[in-house]
C-alpha cells in the first residue's frame, strides 16, 4: 500500500500522520504553496483523501483527483464533503460516528453547568484574588431545568441520557417524531425552544438545519434561556445570536463551534453568561486516537477489498 497517494487536508492528529505515513504515500495539502500545480503532478496516484471538520472534499477538489475512490474522515460531521459528488463519482465516504458520542455528549453537559454555575466566571474571580473582597454572586441551578434537543441521533440521545440523570424534563425536534422514545416530541424548533430552558443543537449540518436557530427561535427560548451549541457553527445565525445576548434577549450561551471558526465574534469576550470552546468536543486523547485507528481501518479496509468498517457512501 506504500505507493499509494493519501491526500491529507489539513493538520488534524499527529498520531494519524505518523501512521499514514508508515502505511502509504501521504501527501500533506497545507504544506503545499502552489495547489494546482501540485495536483495536476500528484492527481493520478492520489486515491484517498482524509479530511475532518475543518477541511474535507469539495466539489472543485473531487473534480481535481481523478483516481480518487475513498474519502475518509476524522469527522462524524460530513458537511465538508460534497456527498452527491462522491456518489455521482461511485466513490466511497467514511467518518468516525460513536467513537466520540460520550465525550461530545460530556462537553454539552459540562457547556450546561459552566454557563448556569459560571464555573468560568468564578475562576476568573478566584484567581484575580477578588474572593478576598467577597463571596460570588449567587447563579442557577441545573438540575431539574428542562432541556430541548434539536437532533435525536447517537449524540443527541446521550446527552439527553445524561441530562435526565441531573433530573431534567427531556424534549427534541427532529424532522419527525421518533417511535422508541418517550421524550416529549415538537414539530417545530420554536416550539421546542418555546417549552424548554436549555436548548441544545446536535445536529448534522445539512442545508435544511443552517440557520435553524435563528431570531425567533431565540426569542422563544428567551431572556432566561440557554443555547448550547456542540453542533456547527452555521446551524445558529451568529449576528443575531451576539445582538440577543448583548441585549440581555438571551440568558447565555456554551458554543464549542462558531460560524467561521477560529474567528469567535469579540463582542462575546466581555459577557460572564457565555462560554467560549474552541472546538474540543472529541478533542481527548483517548477517543481522538480511536477516531484516527477508525480512519485508518476504514482506508486499510478499502485498499484490501473489504467492507468499510463505518461507511456513509
Ligand atoms: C473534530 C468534529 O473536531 O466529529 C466532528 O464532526 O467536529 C470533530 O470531532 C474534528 O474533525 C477534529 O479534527
């Protein structure tokens, strides 16, 4: 398998680049200074690309790689992959589902308690040495607070599974109702956001859910509630979401993703209601490793003629 070419997007493991590179021919696409020139040398031994949240393969990139047969993501999130290309082309997608479903559940509940308990806010205050001068206002509560998922998949499921053990009233929008379960179903996010305190997005990102927090939805969760995002950043309209909170239209916000990330709209800096990630939900050593040995055993898979282990396409 050593000849042939993996196409790596961008940096994303340092352990999935040392094994690529034992395995195959790997070619690393930011190192790169001239793209075109260098594709039209590499295109015909290049036949996997390995992508991830940041930078995949679009349209342009596809069109580009003429060999290309797999694209296989450090990623659950498939939005920066041109999927009907793929299928149009007959080539394959994978990405790393399950793997990362409880770390990224974890964070949301961590986002839930830091944005209500002000965990950062209080360490800010602690280490600023500005106990001495008093006790820490009082905050809210968690426990007990209903919480509204948009999204009931592997892990919009297992934040829900953790949030009913803090005693919270559990309800989700999806586009329709699921069969198992006994959460209280909404056919509209604005219902949803109407009838809930926290409201979470875990969601894929398709163009139907862009935007699916948008000003109405933040104005029926209201001055009180709380917007967790471990989605993507496009699924919540970001102006609209700095001018409610600058205006107290929205009780806080947890976003571990933004619209155009690594940029994070510095009008949030200042505010104590809202905590700023910069896209760690999977970022563990453990699951971060799992992610990567998935990536490798789906191309490895690929190259020998067997089934793919997690295929999307
Ligand atoms: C990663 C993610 O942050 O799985 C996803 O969809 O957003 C993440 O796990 C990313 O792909 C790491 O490079």
């Amino acid at each position: 398998m050593e000849s042939i070419g993996v196409l790596m997007a961008c940096p994303m493991s340092s352990y999935l680049e040392q094994e690529l590179d034992k395995r195959f021919k790997l070619f690393r696409f930011w190192n790169v200074p001239q793209k075109n020139e260098f594709l039209s040398q590499h295109a015909d031994s290049i036949r996997a690309v390995v992508g991830n949240a940041f930078a995949g393969a679009d349209a342009e990139l596809i069109n580009s790689l003429p060999k290309l047969e797999i694209v296989s993501s450090f990623s659950v999130g498939l939005d920066k992959i041109d999927l009907n290309k793929c299928k149009e082309k007959g080539i394959r997608v994978t990405n790393t589902p399950d793997v990362l479903t409880e770390d990224v559940a974890d964070l949301a509940i961590g986002l839930m308690l830091a944005v209500l308990r002000r965990i950062c806010e209080c360490d800010r205050h602690v280490r600023k040495g500005l106990w001495k001068s008093g006790d820490f206002k009082l905050t809210s509560k968690f426990s007990g607070k209903s919480v509204g998922i948009i999204g009931l998949g592997r892990i919009g499921l297992a934040i829900a599974k953790r949030a009913e053990a803090f005693g919270c009233p559990i309800s989700y929008y999806t586009r329709s109702e699921k069969p198992n379960t006994n959460y209280k179903y909404y056919p509209s996010v604005v219902e949803l956001a109407s009838n809930c305190q926290i409201l979470v997005v875990a969601c894929a990102l398709t163009p139907e859910t862009r935007h699916i927090v948008n000003r109405e939805v933040m104005e029926a969760l209201g001055s009180k509630g709380i917007l967790i995002n471990i989605g993507r950043g496009p699924h919540v309209d970001e102006k609209e979401l700095v001018s409610a909170l600058l205006e107290g239209r929205l009780g806080g916000a947890g976003l571990d993703v933004f619209e155009n990330e690594p940029e994070v709209p510095e009008q949030l800096f200042g505010l104590e209601n809202v905590v700023l990630l910069p896209h760690v939900g999977s970022g563990t050593e453990e699951t971060r490793k799992a992610m990567a040995d998935l990536v490798l055993g789906n191309l490895e898979a690929h190259f020998l003629n067997k089934p793919l282990l997690t295929p999307v396409v």
